[in-house]
C-alpha cells in the first residue's frame, strides 16, 4: 500500500481525509498542500522525519510509502 492508496482508502465523507492531511501537516511543519503533493505524487518529503510521521499516522513501511 502506498501513501495514496492509504489515503484514497479513508472513508468519505472528507472530514478523515481533511484530518490526515492536517495532522501531518502539524506534525511536519508544512502545509496542507505539501502534504497533498505527496500524497499525489507529485513530490516526496525532504526530511527523513516526514517520512517517519507518514509511516507513523498510516502504518505503512517508510519503504513503501512512493
């Protein structure tokens, strides 16, 4: 499972998607739109620690988070 498919998995209505996004946002220290990148694909973190939050809040290996 990768970052985006833990997140295309959460459960609509938004509200689990919006509170993912805004806790890893908090706990890294960026915005929600960065967030969003990553989870897109479009960027990954370039912190090492980004990585640890992302495994932490999914349950996802830090390996197979991209």
């Amino acid at each position: 499972m990768t970052l985006r498919d833990y997140y295309e998995s959460l459960e609509r209505p938004m509200p689990p998607k919006k509170k993912f996004v805004k806790t890893v946002a908090e706990r890294c220290g960026v915005d929600e739109y960065t967030v969003r990148i990553w989870i897109y694909g479009k960027s990954k973190p370039s912190n090492d620690e980004y990585y640890k939050v992302l495994s932490e809040e999914t349950g996802i290996p830090v390996k197979e988070l991209f």
